[in-house]
C-alpha cells in the first residue's frame, strides 16, 4: 500500500505524540480525546465505527484507551502504524515517571496543583462532549436511550470492577433480542493489515507467554525475567483499565519487598499527574524496584505491562471486523454501544466531576470549554494549555 501522509509511521507518530502530551484525565477522557481527534477532526472512521471499537477494548483485558490507540495505528498503518501509535501515545508519561523515579525525593513536582486542576477541567469538557456527540449517534430511540440510562445508574450505584462487562454483556443480548440494526448501523469496514491466521499465532503467543513465562521464571530467577512476568502478568489478567492496575501492582510488589510502600506511593501520586495511559507507572517502578533498578528495568516493565494489548489487538481484529457485519452482531453490538455511552456518562460523574467540579468557577471554565469544543470548534491543543495556564492562575 501506498503511503500518504496520514499513514506514515512519522505522522502517525506525530499525531499521537500530540495525544501523549496533551491528553490528561485517565482513560475515559483519553476515548474523548480520541473521538475529538479521528471521528471529529480527521474522519478516519464514523462514530459507529469507533463505538465498536471501543466496546471490543472495553471487552478486552488491559488499558482500553491504549488499545483504541493501538487499533487505530494498525488500521491506519499496519504493524508499524501501532507501534508509531504506541510510542506517541505512551512515551511521553514513561519518560516523565522514569525520570520521577530517578528523583523520587520529590515526586510532586513534577506538575503545579493548579495546572493538574486546569487541566483537569479540560478532561471534564471533553468527555461531556464525547457522551453528547456519542449519544446522538447511538442512542436513538427508546430501547437505546433505555439501555444507557440503565448501564448508567447501575455503574453509578455500584462502580465494581466486575459489573462494566457483565452489564455490556447484558446490553450486548438485549441488543440482540430487542433491536433491528439500521442502515446506519452498519458501520464501514475498518482496514485491518492483520490476515485472521497472523491473528491465530498473535493470540496463541499471548496465551502461550502467559502460562509459560511464570515457569521460566521460577526455574531460572533472572531480574529481567522477574520484571517481563510481573508486568506481562499484569497486563493480561486486569480489567478496568489503569486504576484497577494499581491495587494489583500494590499487592504484588509492596508486600514482597520489591519497592517501599514509600516510593509506590510517591509514584502513584506523579502517574495521576501526567498525560497519558496510567500503565506507564509501570515505568516508574520498573526503575525502582531491586531486581533491576534504572532505566533499563523501567523500559523492560514499560513492554512486558503493554505486550498484551498488543496481541490481543492484532489477535483479535481480524475476526471481530467479520464478526460484526452479521446482522444479530449487529444488534448485539447497538445494545452494548448505547451502553458504552451510559458507562461513559457514569464516567463523567464520578469520577472526573465530583473529583474535578469543586466550585462555581470550576463549572463555569469547564462549560466554556466544552462550548469553545462543541460550538466554536476550538482544536483541543490550543485550549489545553490555555487551562493549564488557567488553573496555575488560580
């Protein structure tokens, strides 16, 4: 295939390097930055198209926002389009908690409070208009607003870890029972360089790592190896994205010595506080753990904790762009999509509102930015730094 310019490995880079920078708030933000940027913006693909993307990561295991990012790399530009994707999206916050790690003394400050909070108020404007636009695409009719609505209240009346697939299981059979897909519900096919048997062998190595490298592990005690199966471990068994990835790391290094309640804390702080997935604080303890302390061990933790994302994205794709072209996936998926925007409007109550809305000033400058987003269509990298700058102000 021919390269134009936007599927170079170095645009593709740049585009996502941008993202890496300026996309603060967690991972439901990081899908409204996104949407902004290629349904909204670049129209690499429909809001249908993204939904059923965001709907299959949400299924998957690991950090969906990174593997929104990585599918849209690898649709874009094939292996090399994610791994541009990746290192964009993902390198900037690694850099950032690796050289935290290396001056842990003073974690905190490495952003303002008042840049973070400016910032933060930027993340609550993007993911309202997410849910808006979102909604208007998914959710017509009463079945789907029904669908939303109840996803909603459920994940905002008992927010556990366990409840986000089950309810888009739910959603995903009374799609299948209740709705008659439309014309708009079928989606433009997604380009997927990846052929469904390169997808068999990329599921097979996941799987096959998984269960081999705690082995290897045991028989050998190698430090690089040590970290490659914590991390890789990690990767592949949370779901929930970056906040539920934290307890877990907690449990599985504090407890055995490999790094101070002290330092995991004083990292834990700087993760929250950097653009990006908050996967790369694996990164960070990488660097300060004792089996491999440095940069090195950083790097190595960094690519063992994301190598899942990777095979299961390239594992995956190729069947899932069959699988939803046939009519009862169809209607499954309009159920889960229109619930994916209820957990996404769950999201943006708690917890970025009641974290980040703290007064009448706080919801004026949010609603201004979500109108200069929605109505003036202000790009979101020129009014990141304009909050940034606000809430240092303030």
């Amino acid at each position: 295939m021919k390269k134009t310019p936007d599927t170079s490995f170095v645009s593709i880079l740049l585009i996502f390097l941008r993202l890496g920078l300026t996309s603060f708030g967690g991972p439901v933000a990081h899908l409204g930055y996104f949407r902004e940027e290629f349904v909204n913006r670049r129209r690499w693909l429909s809001d249908q198209s993204y939904a059923d993307l965001v709907a299959l990561c949400q299924f998957l295991p690991g950090p969906a926002s990174s593997q929104v990012g990585l599918a849209l790399g690898l649709s874009r530009g094939g292996y090399a389009g994610a791994l541009a994707a990746w290192c964009g999206f993902t390198l900037p916050s690694a850099l950032a908690l690796i050289l935290v790690a290396y001056g842990a003394t003073a974690p905190n400050g490495v952003l303002d409070a008042g840049v973070v909070h400016g910032l933060k108020l930027m993340a609550v404007a993007v993911v309202a208009q997410a849910v808006w636009g979102m909604s208007q695409t998914l959710c017509r009719g009463k079945i789907r607003i029904a669908i939303m609505l109840l996803a909603a209240t459920a994940m905002l009346l008992s927010p556990a870890v366990w409840l986000q697939p089950l309810l888009m299981l739910l959603a995903g059979l009374a799609g299948w029972k209740l709705l008659t897909p439309t014309n708009a519900d079928h989606a433009a096919q997604i380009p997927i360089h990846v052929s469904t048997r390169q997808g068999s062998g990329w599921l097979m190595l996941f799987f096959a790592l998984l269960l081999a490298l705690p082995v290897i592990t045991a028989l050998t005690a190698n430090p690089a190896l040590t970290l490659i199966d914590l991390f890789y471990r990690a990767g592949s068994l949370v779901f929930g994205g970056g906040h539920v990835v934290l307890p877990l790391l907690q449990a599985e290094t504090v407890p055995t010595q490999l790094i101070s309640e002290d330092l995991f804390l004083a990292g834990y702080g700087a993760a929250q506080a950097v653009p990006g997935p908050l996967f790369t604080f694996a990164a960070y303890l990488g660097t300060t753990m004792t089996p491999m302390p440095g940069w090195p061990g950083g790097l190595i933790a960094l690519l063992a904790i994301f190598l899942p994302s990777f095979l299961l994205v390239a594992g995956v794709l190729p069947f899932w762009d069959r699988l939803r072209r046939i009519t009862a996936v169809r209607a499954a998926l309009s159920g889960v999509n229109a619930a994916v925007v209820g957990l996404l409007l769950a999201a943006l109550y708690d917890p970025i509102w009641t974290r980040t809305i703290l007064s009448p000033t706080d919801f004026a400058l949010a609603l201004l930015a979500f109108f200069a987003l929605q109505v003036w269509k202000v790009p979101v990298w020129i009014l990141v730094p304009l909050f940034a700058g606000a809430g240092w102000i303030a």
